[in-house]
C-alpha cells in the first residue's frame, strides 16, 4: 500500500510529503482515513526521505521497520477526498537509527503529532 502521493521537499532534516484521500484507500473507514493510515503515512514519509537520500547519493535504498512512537496523538481524521501534509523533522541520527517529530495536517487542522523512531535493517 502507498500512503505518499508526493514527495515536496527533502534535506538532511525536514521532509514534507501529500497524500489525497481516496475512497478505494484500504485504510478508509466511514468515509474518513483511520487512525493507522494516519500512522502509516508518517512511516512512509520517513522511508520516503531515506530513499530519496540514499537513491541521491548512489547508495542502495534500505528497508526500515517502526522502532517506537513516542507521545504520538492523533486529534482529527481526515474525510475521504482531503489532501494531507505531513512533515518529519530529524532530531537525531545513530547507529541506523533515526528520531523524528512527524506531524501531519490537513489545511489548517493538525491531524497527528508525535515523535517517531526508524530502524533501518
């Protein structure tokens, strides 16, 4: 499943990604993106700005797993239809490991923040 539409910017440290809610979405419940596609999104915003990192610089693109979610809070759902953006900033990068604030928003409306930990294998 893809849950990045488009990749608007990336560096070292930030990295905004869009995503449009559609109704054939696996992750739509009730008309509106669940809970876990929001958390999904963020996930693959992260391996989004590490493929295109790796892909830029002629390395060869690793698989990364969740590691952890910290304070990660979810306060609106997005209806079907609606364009997302989310944005990762890095705090911190050791030993395959990256940390991240992620928040995505909807228009003017933050949908999901929280602190996010990526494992590359």
């Amino acid at each position: 499943m893809v849950m990045v539409d488009r990749l608007l910017h990336c560096d070292p440290v930030l990295t905004e990604t869009e995503l449009t809610i559609r109704p054939d979405n696996i992750m739509v419940e009730d008309g509106h993106l669940a809970e876990i596609g929001l958390l999904e999104n963020v996930a693959q915003t992260c391996a989004a700005r590490m493929g295109y990192i790796n892909l830029s610089s002629g390395k060869e693109v690793r698989v990364g797993v969740i590691g952890a979610l910290r304070d990660m809070e979810i306060h609106a759902r997005p209806k079907v239809g609606s364009t997302i953006t989310t944005r990762i900033e890095v705090s911190d990068e050791v030993f395959g490991m990256t940390l991240a604030q992620a928040e995505s928003r909807c228009g003017d409306t933050i949908l999901v923040s929280g602190t996010i930990k990526i494992a590359l294998l």
